[in-house]
C-alpha cells in the first residue's frame, strides 16, 4: 500500500458538506482514509473575483498507482458535479493529488509532488495539521517547515 496526500477546497455551494461528502466517496471507492485535517477557510488564489474557500487535506492509503489514483479523483470531480469554466475559478469540489510516497514524477497528466504546492498557504496549513513532519521530496524540508517559511514571508 502507497501514502498518499490530497489536498481538497470547495467555494460554492455548502462548502463544508462538499469536503465531508468527497472524503466518503474516496472512502467508498476503495481509499483507505488515515487522517482528515480541520477545514479551514481561505481566500481565493490566482482568481480572486470568487467567494471564499473552504480547504481540508487527507492522508489515505491506496494500493491504485498515481495515475489511477489522480483519476479516482478526477473522476470523483465529475460525480460531484464539477464543472471548469476557468483556470482556478469557482468550484464545488477540488481534489489535487500533493504528494504519493516520496515519489517525484513528471508525466503528461501528473506531476508528483504537486509542482506549486509549497507557494499554496492553502495547502500547507492544512497539510501541516496531518503531515508536519513529512518531507517533502525535492525540497528535503518538513511541510512545517515549508508552511513557517511561506507565513514568515508574509509577514
């Protein structure tokens, strides 16, 4: 079995239920849930015209490879009703496969790990809550070390 790491975020709709409800269809098809971190809400990133997110990360088990997991999860979008009218606009669910194991990976679909995700408050804070001492593959720094470097930037 693999460790995987997903980050999930929803601003339409009833944010919160959206989280709750995708996080039991992972479940239902097959991915073992190990930790769901608090919901957290956050402000819109790269598209700001949009209501507030609600974002969440989970850790689960999978015995799927990355690609088949990345499609469980596309897959999963479509079920809840997803629909993309523009890059990072408003959605009712999002699920983004971060990190698999310690792989690093590059294909035309994935990249592992998430290519942005150490710029993302977003993912991080969330990530932390379940993850904070998992390294991150190419950084070789702790997700709680990435997240104080990105809030100490901030500030």
């Amino acid at each position: 079995m693999s460790v995987a790491y997903i980050a999930l975020g929803s601003n339409l709709g009833d944010k919160a239920a959206n989280l709750g409800q995708a996080v039991k269809l992972l479940q239902a098809k097959g991915l073992q849930i190990r930790a769901v971190s608090s919901f957290f809400q956050t402000e819109p990133y790269g598209v700001t015209d949009q209501p507030e997110f609600i974002n969440a990360a989970a850790c689960v088990e999978t015995s799927l490879p990355p690609e088949a997991l990345l499609k469980l999860l596309l897959d999963t979008e479509l079920e809840m009703g997803r629909v993309r009218l523009r890059h990072w606009g408003e959605r009712n669910i999002d699920l983004d496969l971060l990190l698999y194991d310690d792989l690093i990976y590059h294909s035309d679909k994935l990249t592992l790990p998430h290519p942005d995700m150490q710029n993302r408050l977003f993912v991080l804070q969330p990530l932390a809550e379940i993850a904070a001492e998992k390294i991150h593959p190419v950084y070789k720094k702790s997700i709680q070390t990435l997240l104080k470097s990105l809030t100490d930037g901030d500030e």
